[in-house]
C-alpha cells in the first residue's frame, strides 16, 4: 500500500450512489422524444454544465428561495434545455420535462460497478474511510440502501454542518475529529470537477475525479473511469491479486 495515504472518503450521489439512468442522461433520452437533436459533444457540453450548476450551493438556494417546487424544477429544466440549444417553445417543454422527471423518472439505484469490492479492500487494509455529501438531509438510509453499513467511519451530510462543497470548511470539519490524519494524508473520491475536486484540493486533500463517462478532458487532477482504479493508485492489490 501507499504509506503515505490514510484515509479515503468518498461523494455520495454521482460516485457511490449511482442512478441508472442519471438525472442528465434521462432528460437527454426525453428531450429526444420530443425531437430534439443532442449530439455527442453537446451532451458532453450538458452534462458538464450540469456538474458545475449543481457545484454553486449559494446560487441553487436562491433560486429555490425565489421559486417553490414546481417552479424550481420548471426553471431547472429551461436551464437544460438551453443547455442543449433547445429555445424552441422553451416554457412548454420545459413544464414537459418537469412533469416527466415528477410522473415518471424512476432510475435504478446501487453503487458502482467494482465499488463495493474497491470498499471492502480499502478497509481490510486499515484505511479510515468516509462519507462526505452535499446533501441536506443525513445520509444513512442511502448507506442503508447500498448495504454500506459499518464500512465508513465517518459520514456527514453539508446540511448538517451548513457548509457545502466545495467549500473546503466541509473537509476541515470532519478532519478535525481525526487527529493523525493530515490533509494531504486522505483520498477524496468524487464525480464532480468543481465542487469534489476543487473543494478537496482546496482543503490540501488528494483529489480523485471518477470519471466513467471521461467527460472531463486535461483535468488537474487523477481520474479512474472504473472505481477499481483506485486500488491501483494507492498501490493495493486487487482482491483477486490478493495473496
């Protein structure tokens, strides 16, 4: 193993907590029901801007405090679909896909492919691990929902603390209750560029992007495409290579 890591904490939603389909790769498989034309590089453009809309906690809550719920979600799906370049009768597709993602979307839920073995060999070689989300509400039903229990030391959702990624006071707090961990001793794992990996970089944590779509191109920091990957660069054995 790589002495010089002793802890790996991961993102939630996007990293672990994988939807099938994604929020993004179903409004682009609706869209396209509704004869809009979404190219590979412009899902690529969509899926970027939506990691780097979801990033700006301080612009999400104003626009949930100006709109209640339907309208939020009428407003987010103007935003994707002049993402794509699709003004055309903007207001009513928009309410379309609002419905569709209220009435219909129902994605499939697990972790990632290879995530739970990458997990179990993490913490059979003493890393402390953890959980740390920009979600608001505490997160040990999605930890249920995996089978997760009992595999992190730590799990902490923002919305406990009142600070979100990437925001690096996020970090700060939960390193301030392991007193032999360094910042650049910890791993942290997550799906989106500017809230994971600029906010882990800022807090002096290692970044790791899980890119398994390879959305981002040149990035500053390491990305693995199968969580597995990060075996390999803490130089652990893959279980089967285990002796």
């Amino acid at each position: 193993m790589n002495e010089t890591f002793k802890a790996v904490f991961f993102d939630l939603d996007g990293t672990l907590y994988i939807t099938t389909p994604s929020a993004t790769d179903a409004f682009i498989q609706f869209a396209r029901t509704l004869d809009i034309a979404i190219d590979a590089a412009t899902e690529q453009k969509v899926k970027l801007w939506a990691h780097h809309y979801w990033s700006q906690h301080e612009q999400i809550r104003r626009d949930m405090e100006r709109l209640d719920r339907d309208g939020f979600w009428s407003y987010y799906s103007h935003l994707l679909l002049r993402a794509v370049g699709a003004t055309d009768n903007l207001a009513e597709n928009s309410d379309i896909l609002r419905d569709y993602f209220f009435n219909d979307y129902a994605p499939h839920v697990g972790l990632p492919p290879t995530g739970r073995e990458t997990l179990l060999a993490l913490k059979a070689h003493g890393l402390t691990l953890g959980l740390i989300s920009n979600r608001n509400n505490p997160l040990q039903e999605a930890v249920s929902r995996l089978g997760l229990d009992g595999i992190f030391d730590v799990v902490l959702s923002a919305g406990e603390i009142g600070h979100w990624k990437p925001n690096p006071a996020i970090f700060h707090h939960v390193l301030a209750d392991f007193a032999d961990l360094a910042p650049a001793e910890c791993v942290y794992v997550g799906d989106n560029y500017y809230a994971d990996g600029h906010g882990a970089a800022a807090a002096g944590l290692v970044p790791v992007l899980y890119d398994p779509e390879h959305l981002y191109r040149d990035p500053a920091y390491k990305c693995i495409a199968q969580m597995d990957e990060l075996l390999a660069f803490l130089n652990i054995p893959q279980p089967s290579q285990a002796p």
